[in-house]
C-alpha cells in the first residue's frame, strides 16, 4: 500500500483520499430507500418499487450521452452535472410527501448514477496509467465497499420509521456528501478536465457503433453482463430471495452475510491487487469466475438443507467466497475498458461498460424472481453455476482479441500489444 501510495500523482491521492467518505453518504440511504417510501411516506409497495426502477432506467438511458459528453466536454465537467443533480435529488427526496415529488427526486438521481460512472472512470485512467491503474481500480472498489458498509450500519443504528425525521437526516446527510467531491473538482483537481483532443492522423470516428465493431470490446461487453446478471443483480434480489424461501434463514443472518462480504473485500483487495499484478487480465477473469461457481454451489448447499446451521453456514460462505471473486473482477474489467480505449473515446468506452452493467443488474432480479416464484430453486443454483462457466469460456475468447497492452501483460519495448497477438 505504502508503494502504490507514493507511486500515485498528487491528483490521484486526491480522488482516493475521501473515496470513502463520499459513499458513506450513499450508504446512509441505499438500503432504506423502498422502507422510506411506503412505510413513512405511505406509498404503496408496487408504487414504492417502481419509484425505485426509476433510478435504474435513467440511469441506464442517459449512459449513452454521459459517456459522448465525457469525451467532448471533459470528465470534471459532467461528474460536476451529476454532484448537482445528486444533491437536489437527496434534498427532494427527503421531504418528498407524494409521489411525484419523488419520481422527479429519483430521475435525478439516477440521472447521476448514469452519467457519472463513465466520468469518473475516464477522470481515474487520465490520472493514473499502467498496471498503477488496476491497481486504482482495486482499491477504490474496496474503499467503496467501506464507505457504503459504514454507512448503512450508521443508517441502520439511525433510522427509525416511527420518526420520519430520522429519514429526512439521513437523505440530507447523502447530498452533503456530494459537497466533498464538488469541492475536490472545484478546488485541487480544478486543472484535471479529463478531456482529450483526437490526433490528427488518426481517422476513427469514435461513436458508439464503430466501437462496438471492435471483437474485444464486443467479448468484455457481453462478459460484464453475464457477470452483473450474476454478481449484483443477485445480491440484491436473487440472493435475498433464496436464503429466505429456501434456506429459510432469517434475516439478520442476511444482513450479517453483507457484512461479511464488506469485510472480506476491504480486507483482502490489497492482498489480491499484489498477487495479480502482472498477471493476465483474462486469466483472473477466469478463475473469478470458478470462485463463484464455488460460491454459488455453497448456496445450493443451503438450501439442501434449509432453516438449520448449514443453511446459515452455506449463506455466509457464500457471501465470503463470493466477495473473494469480486476482488478479482473489480480491477481487471475497469482496466480492460479504459486500457482498449484512446483518451478521445475513454468516456464512451466507460459508457458501453456502465451500460452492459445495468443491464445485467436489471435483468437478474427478474429472472431469480421468475424461478424463485415457480419453486425452481435446483434451476436457479444450475443456471447460476452455468454462468459462471459461461464467463470463464468468454474470458478465454476475449484473451484472443485483447492485446497484451490491455491484458495486463508487459510487452518488450519496441512490441505494441497488437503485434503480441499476432
């Protein structure tokens, strides 16, 4: 930690320095959002829920233009949009009494969500470079992991559905969270625009359909959706689900279970970020994704026996070995992304990967809730498992279009990563 800190540029410690701070805001409110709006607001829970979708399909519509502006107006420029539009969402949300007033509260937060994922990667790959870079990614996923745990401990200790005011505090206190990242861009990272101008030999158009032509960018697009549809999608739906109605454990064991998977990630990226580095981005792809086909296997396991200690014993598990795939998956696809593009396109590469996230965070609830609803929870756990051999196979196609540059492997001066695959 000690050597990536000093290898790090002034302005990379400065977006990494308050990273956790900065989440611990969305913490506060993540995992009681839904509870806010139908048993303090009174809405109903259909209603409720749909509110909820709103932040995900904004956030996935305007992806697109955030990762164009990116690139044309600059990284800082439309994360700033997005601090702004997070701010006045939490500010409306918190004393949004009918429903409407909500919608418009979510739109702009998912507003946000959407376009400030590929700025804030392509503002990162514009500071950092190289092997440093993955690294970066790593540990600020860890660093998120820790400021959204924190924060939802705190959140949980502090609000209280028979004091409404608790929730208004802990919604106001998510958009002053905002206030830490304005004052970075405005103040010590003023000078980091993110943006970059195209070369003048160089003839590539940069939309969005000529980079979904490149093979490699198609292979990382459709593996980041398979593993969002396993990963996220499940964790928030799926997971909950099965060790409820079919592991029947209770719940506190499943908010023990997101601990633990906090844990395990804060405590072991750095240890992981070391012993990849170096190594082939595909390869760690790959043995992430038979960490997980053993993780799901363990929540089978649970489920096999339900409502005893090898049913609580197999959801821990899960969530352990599960958090030790994901901090292998979380630097090697960022790194992928933003390795593959040029400085003129970064903030749309950023886009198709935001986008191919959302996606698969979408469509993963709707299909663990189809089969966990029709009492196929053998089906489940087997198209989980599949998957998870469906993202090894991937990686393993994508390693033949990736070049070594973008792979994580170092190439002899002289050598381009294209002339590696050859």
């Amino acid at each position: 930690m000690r050597a990536f800190w000093a290898a790090l540029p002034t302005e990379g410690r400065w977006l990494l320095s308050t990273v956790a701070i900065q989440t611990l805001g969305r913490g506060l409110t993540l995992p009681f959002t839904l509870i806010y709006l139908h048993e303090v607001r009174g809405f109903d829970l259909g209603l409720s829920g749909t509110l909820m979708a709103l932040i995900a399909i904004v956030g996935l519509l305007v992806t697109g233009p955030g990762g164009a502006l990116t690139d044309r107006y600059g990284a800082r420029a439309v994360l700033l949009v997005g601090i702004v539009a997070m701010i006045v969402g939490n500010t409306l949300l918190a004393f949004a009494t009918t429903p409407a007033l909500a919608a418009v509260a979510l739109i702009l937060i998912g507003f946000n969500f959407g376009v400030s994922w590929p700025a804030f990667n392509a503002l990162i790959a514009a500071v950092v470079q190289g092997d440093l870079r993955q690294q970066y990614f790593g540990i600020n996923f860890a660093l998120v992991n820790l400021g959204i745990g924190v924060g939802g401990i705190v959140g949980g200790l502090f609000a209280n559905v028979d004091r409404p005011d608790t929730f208004t505090m802990i919604f106001l206190g998510d958009a002053a969270s905002g206030l830490i990242p304005m004052a970075l861009l405005l103040g010590p990272l003023r000078h980091v625009h993110g943006r970059a101008e195209r070369a003048a030999d160089d003839d590539t158009t940069g939309s969005y359909l000529a980079i979904l032509r490149e093979p490699a960018v198609r292979w990382l697009t459709a593996l980041t959706f398979v593993a969002m549809f396993l990963g996220y999608g499940q964790l928030e739906a799926g997971l909950p689900a099965y060790s409820r109605q079919v592991g029947e454990v209770s719940t506190r064991t499943i908010g023990l279970a997101f601990a633990v998977n906090t844990a395990v990630i804060v405590i072991l990226q750095f240890s992981v970020l070391s012993r990849i580095s170096g190594r082939r981005r595909t390869r760690v792809i790959v043995v992430m994704a038979l960490i997980w086909a053993a993780a799901w296997g363990l929540l089978g396991i649970a489920g096999a026996s339900p409502g005893g200690g090898i049913a609580i014993a197999g959801v821990l598990g899960f969530m352990a070995v599960f958090a030790l795939g994901e901090t292998l998956l979380q630097p090697t696809v960022p790194a992928i992304t933003n390795d593959l593009a040029d400085d003129h396109t970064r903030g749309r590469y950023n886009a198709v990967s935001a986008a191919a996230f959302q996606c698969g965070a979408i469509a993963g609830p709707v299909v663990a809730g189809f089969l966990l609803e029709h009492d196929l929870a053998g089906v489940y756990i087997a198209a989980m498992v599949t998957g998870c051999a469906a993202i090894a196979g991937m990686a393993l196609v994508l390693e033949r279009h990736v070049p070594d540059t973008a792979n994580g492997v170092k190439v002899p001066d002289g050598t381009s990563g294209a002339e590696s695959l050859s």
